[in-house]
C-alpha cells in the first residue's frame, strides 16, 4: 500500500479539512491494510486536528472501507485508489475502480450467503454517490463524526 498525498487541510472554501490519498497494491493483506489506514487517518484527525470522532465512527468507517475496497478489488480491473477526507460534520470514503459499471443493490435475501457489501453501506452510511469517471467509477460514502 503505498500513501499518495497527505494534505492536513487548506483555507479554501467546501475543501477538506483532513484528507489522506493511497493506492492500494494488489499483494497482501490489502483490506486490513485499507482498514488501519482508516483507523489512522482518524487518530490524526483526533490527536492533530483536535476533531471529536467517537470510536464508533472509526468502526463504522472501517466497516465502509472493508465492504467497498472488498468490491472494488473483486468487481473492477486495474488499481484502486481510497481516498479519506473530513468535511465539516462528515468524514467521507471514496473508492476509486476501473470498472465503469455502477454498483446496484440486491433485492433483500435473508437466505443469500455474502454479496451484502452495497446494503451494508447504504444502511452505515449519511449518503451514498457513484460518478463515472474516465477510467472507471468512484464510489463516495459519507459518514457523519456523530454517528
């Protein structure tokens, strides 16, 4: 896993107060790789920002990062990308994929064994945004530091 860019915050106006870019290899342990990193990024929006997010919401975070990095890495070809941004009340998880086919959630199936990860972060998540972009999809999922 390889860390991108790191940018502590900017003055411009709707841009992020904390955000934290990385490209995940396809070798190892890459979800729980992709799930400390989240944690991370949460201790230093904590301890170097000063922002109160409660332990709930980094589990909740990570939770969101395991289910759509999980269905990136099984769905798309190519590199993924994860980027974790706070906005004001709001911390946000966008993957990125080279698969431009958005997800579509499943009908409900108490019987049916896995392929739950879109529900699961539908029901976890403020909100939830899929765009195409030039060379596949991202997927946003916003979670409030309240949670």
């Amino acid at each position: 896993m390889e860390s991108v860019s790191v940018d502590e915050g900017e003055t411009v106006s709707d841009a992020p107060r904390l955000r934290a870019s990385y490209a995940l290899d396809a070798e190892g342990a890459w979800i729980a790789q992709a799930r400390h990193l989240a944690a991370e990024f949460l201790d230093r929006a904590r301890t170097e920002n000063g922002l109160p997010v409660p332990n709930r919401v980094v589990e909740i975070t990570q939770l969101v990062v395991s289910e759509l990095v999980t269905n990136a890495r099984k769905y798309a070809p190519g590199p993924v990308g994860l980027d974790l941004r706070v906005f004001g009340d709001a911390v946000e998880v966008v993957v990125h994929d080279g698969n431009p086919e958005a997800p579509r959630p499943r009908d409900a199936d108490p019987g049916r064994v896995g392929q739950h990860g879109l529900e699961i972060v539908m029901a976890v998540a403020e909100a939830l945004d899929v765009r195409q972009e030039a060379e596949g999809k991202s997927i946003t999922a916003r979670i409030a530091l309240s949670a």
